[in-house]
C-alpha cells in the first residue's frame, strides 16, 4: 500500500471448524505421545509423535495417530486445527474409532441432532416464558431517590449499568431474567448472566 499507494485486500480463509478455546492445541509442543485426541474427519485416535515422510522429493513432518486395529494416520502438521483434544475425564474404557467406518460420522450427526433438539427446548422454554406477564413493580421516584442519596458508596460505571438495567426490569411486566453476580469487598466489577 505505501508503495503503490493502494491498499492490497488480502482474503483469508478461515476454518469451518469451531471449537472451544480449551480444546484447541496451539502448539505441537502441547501434545504428547499417548494423548486422545479427536480429528474432526476421523474420530477418536492416540497422537504417537511426529513423523517425517518423503513427498514429492521432499521431506514434510506428519503427526502420527493411532486408531483401532492398529490402522495408522499421518495429518500434515500444517493441519493441527483438524485435531482437538479429546474431551472426557476417564480415558481408561476409550474405544479408539475406527478408520473407513461410518461410526464417527454417525456419532457426530447423532450430537448434531441433540444439540438441535436442546435449541429447540430452549426455545420453547423462552418463548412461553416471554408470552407470560410478570409483576410490575410501581415507579415511586421519591423513594428511590431517597435511597440512593443514603447509599454510601460511590458505585462505578458498570455498577450504575447494572443497577439501572435491574430498575428497568422490576418496572417492566416482562418476568425478570438477570442474576447479578459479584464478590463484595474485591473491588470486582458486577457480572451480568442472562438466563434463558
């Protein structure tokens, strides 16, 4: 851009895959060998180590994972983000996937459908929830004035947000559906959790 006084657009591609933070590995140093990890095409493996493979006259370095019957995949490591780590407590009874196998596939559709069928609840839930009318609570300014001017602590701008934001609802007939939630005495700022 400074030289040929435009800007270049430059598009990147991103990945479809969206996981967690925690599960995410953003370095090879973070895996070990042995460790369960899940590769989003595949399923279920053990990471063996890395592995340096001839391709096209050229040597490239492949993580090595195990699967079931001893089936073997290599993945470039330039394709880390397809690995996650695998996620359960107890890694004792893992039955490792099996390469070629429609199992994994149908795993995956199977949580698709529950994290559908819970969408679906939840919205439900809401939306009966929303049709109901609460208890309004009756503006009566004076008082409340009156309490604010005895309060004795200077509330910070978040505090005065959340303060006025819980006004707003205790006047709405809409049921309330925040929880505010802070530690007293640490000088922490009031989280907001809005429920469904």
């Amino acid at each position: 851009g400074e030289l040929c006084g435009k800007q270049v657009m430059q598009q990147r591609r991103r990945s479809k895959i969206s996981k967690a933070p925690e599960e995410i590995f953003k370095s090879l140093a973070e895996l070990q060998p042995d460790t369960l990890v899940v590769h989003i095409e595949h399923g279920i493996g053990k990471y063996c180590g890395l592995k340096t493979l001839p391709i096209d006259n050229s040597s490239q370095e492949f993580l090595e994972l195990s699967y079931a019957e001893e089936a073997k995949l290599y993945v470039p490591v330039t394709a880390l983000h397809l690995i996650s780590r695998f996620g359960a407590s107890n890694h004792e009874n893992v039955i490792l996937s099996r390469l070629g196998s429609d199992k994994w596939e149908k795993a995956k559709e199977k949580a698709a459908k529950q994290i559908r069928d819970t969408a679906v609840e939840l919205l439900d839930i809401y939306s009966r929830r929303a049709s109901k009318t609460g208890y309004a609570c009756k503006d009566d300014v004076d008082d409340y004035n009156k309490f604010c001017r005895e309060f004795p602590f200077e509330e910070t701008a978040d505090q005065n947000e959340a303060i006025q934001a819980v006004r707003q609802d205790l006047l709405s007939s809409r049921p309330m559906d925040r929880l505010i939630c802070g530690d007293v005495g640490f000088g922490q700022e009031p989280r907001e959790i809005k429920a469904l």
